[in-house]
C-alpha cells in the first residue's frame, strides 16, 4: 500500500484542460467544498477532500488557492495510517501554477514537497524536506498535478473533445492528454449524476501506473456548467481504486 493511497487521490488532479472553449466565469471559487469515499475493489478504505480555500497573495501575486487532503479509515487505518494533504496556487486566471506543497504521511513513510514555479524565468525549483533537490525549465505555461483539475473545469465539454496540456511535478514535466469518451448517470451521494467520462493516458504517469500493463484511469464530470468531479476510477497492479463524490457546498457568490 506504500504511496497507493496519494495516488487515488493525485488521479483525481491529473485531468488536463482543452483547447477549446473556455467560460467567462469558471464554476469553482472560494468556498467550494467537495467530499468523497475511496474505495480499495470493494473496501470503503478512506476519505478525501477538496476545497477551494479564500483567494490570497503569492510573493505579492494575487492567487487562487486550492487545498486537499486524504486519511484512511477503519481497518485499515490501524493497519496501514494515511495523511496526506496537498495545496496548490495559480493566477486568478487559473492559467498557471503558482506554487504547489505535498505533506505525505503514510505508516512510517514521510515526504514533504515545495514546488515554487518562476514565471519570469520559466522555471521550477522542487525543494524535499526543505532542501532543493531538482531545477527544472518550463513550457510557458505549466500546472501542478493539483491545480489542472481547476484549469479543466474552467472550459466546456462535449463528447469526442481531446485535451492536452503541460503538467510538471518538478522532476519532470510532460504533456497530458485526456479524450471525452461519452455521457453517463452516476450514482452518487447527492444523487445520480448525469456525467461527462474522460479517459486519461497513463503512459506518462509513474509510480503504479507503469507496473501494470493494463492500467486505466477514468473521471466522470457532471455534464452541467458546474462541471463537478463526481468519481474517479482507477485499475492499477495492486487492484481497483475508485472515488465518489459523498458531499458538495458550491462557492460563495455573495
């Protein structure tokens, strides 16, 4: 289970934004608040969280700020302890990563990652423990593997539509890619859910993903302007992971 469990979390995080169009006024801000249910095959193993916390400041930039974090439960919280949080930043626009911070603590396992990105400079400098470990030239545009969910939300979808975008967690950085497959219901715990599939490549993801010769991963967003992440499905070596959507509290628009 080393590490598995940020992953059904991460995946969550790696849908990458179209080129096509986008809305005036994105579905998320401040005060978004979104839970769900991880399961392990058939096992309730944890809970998420994903929330879109009050916009802030970045060295003097103003900046969206996006917070979520993951535990296990039950058995197998005695047996195998998760922590995890991660939070990202961007410009208001939503139209590149800021900073990006991984807090993960998972049975004697800990690492803590601070990825500062240099617009200026087209650079990224990835700091483990707080020593910087990698340096790393940019595309103009990048996001943290957390902040391009934000940037997905902001365009509208329609089957058939492909995505592609530059995605970078410090060490590497590479172009992800996504495809529409169709529309479905989803049951979910505010309700069915009519929803959009995407298909994500898992070519260029490491970790569980490269040890399983048929690995998949699936999101389904709710096929309305709120464009909502209401499950994740992933298949991997160790077995099938998924995530649904338990609670949603829209943005504060007053």
């Amino acid at each position: 289970m080393r590490r598995i469990f940020l992953t059904v979390l991460a995946v969550l995080f790696l849908a990458v934004p179209a080129r096509g169009t986008e809305d005036s006024s994105p579905p998320f801000g401040p005060g978004e608040r979104l839970y769900y249910d991880i399961h392990w095959t058939v096992i309730r193993a944890g809970k998420a969280e994903l929330i879109c916390r009050d916009d802030t400041e970045m060295d003097g930039v103003p900046a969206r700020y996006f917070y979520a974090k993951a535990r296990t439960l039950g058995w197998v919280d005695n047996f195998y302890k998760v922590r995890d949080t991660m939070e990202a930043w961007t410009d208001m626009g939503v139209n590149h990563a800021l900073r990006y911070k991984k807090d993960q603590r998972e049975g004697s396992y800990r690492k803590k990652v601070d990825l500062i990105f240099n617009k200026r400079t087209n650079q990224s400098y990835r700091y483990t423990k707080g020593k910087l470990q990698h340096t790393l030239d940019q595309p103009e545009d990048v996001f943290d593997p957390m902040s391009i969910l934000f940037a997905f939300r902001k365009h509208a979808l329609y089957e058939g539509m492909r995505f592609d975008a530059n995605v970078s967690d410090g060490k590497v950085s590479v172009v992800g890619k996504a495809f529409v497959e169709g529309r479905e219901k989803v049951e979910t715990g505010i309700g069915e859910v009519d929803a959009y599939r995407v298909r994500l490549d898992v070519r260029h993801l490491s970790g569980v993903f490269k040890k399983s010769d048929d690995a998949e991963l699936y999101v389904w967003f709710s096929a309305d302007d709120r464009r909502i992440p209401v499950k994740v499905r992933s298949k991997v070596v160790v077995g099938s992971f998924y995530m649904t959507l338990r609670e949603y509290y829209p943005p504060d628009r007053g």
